[in-house]
C-alpha cells in the first residue's frame, strides 16, 4: 500500500497564551512557517492573529496533522 505524501504545511494549536493573549488564541489551530535557526533556540514561527509571521517559545504549542480537507481550509483562511 502506497504512503499518502506527507504535508509541506504544519500546524499548531495554542497550550499557553500567558503574556500574549493580544497575539494568540488559546486552543486555535495555527500555521507554522520552517524556520531551522528559530528550532534551535526552541522557537517556532507562527502566524499569529495580526496576520504576520513572529517567534514563540515551541512550548507554547502542541505540533499536530490535520487531515487534507482541515489543511486546505485552514490554508484558504489564512
């Protein structure tokens, strides 16, 4: 049986907001951007509510995979 292709997108969803609750909504499902260096320092980088891409401690988040139909509706809202 053929491996369905995994998804050059990744998502998160917001565990802590605590200092950023203008910036991030606890419990949402966002878009993270690669970013090798960010990694390192145990970052991510997230589009956040602004619209913009920013760094935020990975702790913050819990790294998911949706399925293709959430991904494509997620990608279309952002």
């Amino acid at each position: 049986m053929k491996q369905p292709k995994k998804s050059q997108w990744q998502f998160g969803v917001c565990v802590d907001n605590t200092r950023y609750r203008a910036s991030l909504e606890l419990h949402k499902i966002y878009r993270v951007l690669p970013d090798e260096d960010a990694a390192q320092d145990g970052d991510l980088r997230i589009i956040d509510e602004s619209g913009e891409d920013y760094l935020y401690p990975a702790a913050r988040f819990a790294i998911i995979e949706v399925p293709k139909a959430v991904e494509r509706a997620l990608l279309k809202a952002s």
